[in-house]
C-alpha cells in the first residue's frame, strides 16, 4: 500500500487482517517510524487498537523502501494547484517509484482519486518505463476510496466499492482483492466511468452544499431562520436539503469538483457556480463576524473578545484539511479590532502554534463563556453539543453551523431561541 495516510494505513491494517501479507510503503520516514511505533498519526475511531494488533499479530510491515508485490495499492494525495488544475504529481512518483518493481502479472490498484482518463495514462507510462504490457504482462484497475473520516474502518468494510478496470482480467484480478473484506456490493465497470463516478458523488454533495447556504443567505435577507425553514421544507416527501454551513472542506468534496470543471468546461457551469458559491462562504462568514466587531467598537470604544468553537473541516474528527472554519479563525486572528481566541478538542494546539487555544470542559462552560463578548459556532462537535445549556441570554453568537438550534425544532417551535446576530441587535429573532 503506497501512501500511509487517511486512506493508505487503515486500508492496509484492513488488508492485514484480512490474511494477505501486507507493506505500507510511505516516502516520509519520519512518518513510517511512528507507525512503527504503534503512533497511527492520524486521529480515527479503532485506529490505535487496530494498528498495533496488525503490526504484532497480523502480516502488516510499514517501511519506506520498496519491495515487490503481487498487488500495488496507490492511496496518495491529489489535490489542485493554485490554478485549480489537478495536481497529479504524488501519482506519478508512485508509478515511477513501484516501476522497478513491477513483475510479470502484477496488479496495480489506484486508490486516489483522478480526473477522468488518468488510469489509461498511468497505464501507458507503466508500460512506456518497464516494457511490459498492460493488460496483458500486467493489469490495472481503479477503485476510489469513499469513506468517512471518522467511519473509516466501518465503511471501508461495509461499503459498496466501484471497480474500474482496464480490461476484464484487471478487473476480475481486483474484485478478487476487494472480495476479502468487503461487505458491501461490488460493482463493475471500465477505469473511466469508475473515475467519473467518484468525481461526480462529490460534486453532487457541493451543488447540495451551495444550494443549502444559498437558502441561508436567502433567509437571513428575508429574517428568517434558515434552519426552520430548511426543516420545514424537508417535510415534503422528495425534498432532502441539507443545513448550511460554514464552507466547504475536506479531501474531497472542496477538491473533486474541480477535476471536472477543468476536464470539461462547458459542461460543468452548474459545478463551477456551486464551488464559487462555497468557496466565497469563509468570506461571507468574515463579513458578518466583521460587522459585528466594528459596531462593538462604536458602541463600547472596546475591541472584543471572540471565541470561535471549532477548526477541522466536519464535526467530530481531526481532520484540518480545506477546512473553512480553521481559514475563518486565522484571518480573525490577524484583525487588529478584536482579539480571537479558538476552542477545538480534536486538534492539537502544537499543529497551530500561531492560534490561541482555550480548553473548554463542561466544567468551565459558565466561566469561560461569561469572559467573551462573542462566541462563533463554527463547528458542531458533540463535545459542544450541551453548550446551549450554559450559554447566558446576554451573550453574543453567531452560529454558521447550526449548533444552538434545537434538536427537536418544530416540536419545541413555542419555546425555541435562536442566536444568529448579535443578543443586543433589533435582529434577534425569537
């Protein structure tokens, strides 16, 4: 398994344990010795138990010198350049790094995901370095990962998985692989529509995504509040939409879209307006926090104190990745009108050394709150889940993610409070 990361080291723990005699292959070293040392590196429910029963138990060695193998498993970054032009030099590292390793009927299996076509090209260079044949001498298949940070080991296993092949044995040689652990279904297809499927899922869930914070921006306009009336709206039987939020992040979902917009500029204006949409919503939010501090100031000649509750990119794991919160938080921080500080339980201060970190325990939820002059809800941990319980009427908050809202909406609708302005502001709506 080529790259030990989100993807890379639990889907070689999963392979481990599945009996196959499994290499986790990573250029960082610093990395492959701390997994060594039972240090997974990333933050993922079971991970801890799970790589050390496979290092000691099961046929799992991490190294960062590469080995032959019956089967290639390619879970490296792709991300996009600053042009948002995809950024597939990591995949082409990986094919010129397993290259000299490469043997008569091996299988290589890509992971990451790719604009559409990339499989055949990968193909042809693998073909172009070593003489071999693909498809013939060797075989080549794409398979993109599709699970949750924080269900990663769940969904790996229980899943259905798309299969994508170059031809029908690279095809039948990965199902095989899959079919070792995999609950969920397999279905079969060629390399590109493998690769087009991956990248469309993701860019449905953005278009799902703007089309939410447009019914936010929509609501806020109008004094209304945004969560009541997506609710309300879902009651109709075909209608799914989403809460808003504070932007997009992620490894996925702010990335992916762009893969095909730049593919396949005519035919994606819909994706390219979604990912404008939610590319600006940081700023929209920066605007609104920013509104609130210059008429703190006006009115108190005082620049407050903000609090701002969560950094990674969703609710419940450590992943900082895209993250719009963690954007939001370090451009407040450079504002010479306010003093910020940041409150996330899943992030490690040391990661950012340029934040300042508050610890919030339930036990210090009073306390601490009653020293802010406003508290922004970026990100709907559970471990925030009972702050509404602590929260004097008298505080200030925005929240961009729902937070504050009552998990039982319309069934508390006589009684319900919710904070999207200042506590002061002729904007407070009960």
């Amino acid at each position: 398994v080529m790259g030990l990361g989100y993807i890379g080291l639990p889907t070689a723990i999963v392979s481990a344990e599945s009996g196959f005699e499994t290499l986790g292959f990573d250029v960082d070293k610093s990395r492959v010795q701390r997994i060594k040392n039972y240090d997974p590196v990333i933050k993922e429910a079971e991970i801890l138990t799970r790589l050390e029963s496979a290092l000691k138990k099961f046929n799992l060695r991490v190294e960062s010198q590469m080995e032959q193998a019956d089967c290639f498993i390619i879970a490296v970054p792709t991300p996009f350049k600053e042009d948002k032009v995809p950024d597939l030099s990591y995949l082409w590292s990986a094919c010129d790094l397993l290259a000299p390793y490469l043997k008569y009927q091996d299988l290589v299996i890509i992971e990451s995901t790719v604009p559409v076509g990339t499989t055949d090209e990968f193909s042809k260079r693998l073909e172009k370095i070593t003489g071999l044949i693909a498809g013939k001498d060797f075989y080549v298949a794409h398979c993109p990962e599709r699970v949750l940070p924080g269900r990663i080991f769940y969904e790996i296993i229980n899943n259905s998985r798309i299969i994508g092949g170059i031809n029908k044995l690279s095809l039948d040689l990965a199902k095989t692989f899959y079919e070792k652990f995999v609950i969920g279904k397999l279905y079969l297809t060629n390399s590109s529509t493998a690769e087009m499927v991956k990248l469309v899922e993701n860019s449905s869930r953005d278009v799902s995504i703007a089309f939410a914070n447009q019914v936010a921006d929509m609501a806020k306009e109008s004094g209304l509040d945004p969560y009541e009336v997506i609710e309300l709206a879902n009651k109709h039987p075909r209608v799914k939409i989403l809460n808003p939020s504070c932007g997009v992040g992620g490894h996925c979902i702010a990335v992916d879209p762009w893969f095909l917009v730049k593919q396949f500029p005519e035919s994606t204006k819909l994706l390219k307006s979604a990912r404008e949409i939610n590319d600006r919503r940081p700023e929209q939010v920066i605007e609104e926090i920013n509104s609130f501090v210059e008429k703190f100031n006006l009115k108190n000649n005082l620049n407050p104190k903000i609090l701002c509750l969560g950094l990674t990119y969703k609710p419940d794991t450590d992943d900082l990745r895209e993250s719009p919160a963690l954007l939001i938080a370090k451009k407040l921080s450079n504002f010479s009108n306010c003093k910020v500080s940041v409150c996330d339980p899943l992030v490690l201060p040391e990661l950012l050394p340029e934040l300042e970190f508050v610890d919030l325990k339930l036990s210090n939820y009073d306390e601490l709150l009653s020293c802010y002059d406003l508290v922004v809800c970026l990100v709907s941990h559970k471990e925030f889940k009972l702050l509404k319980n602590f929260i004097s009427k008298s505080v200030n908050i925005l929240d961009f993610c729902g937070l504050m809202r009552s998990e039982n909406l319309l069934e508390n609708s006589s009684n319900k409070e919710y904070f999207f302005w200042p506590a002061d502001s002729k904007e407070k709506h009960l």
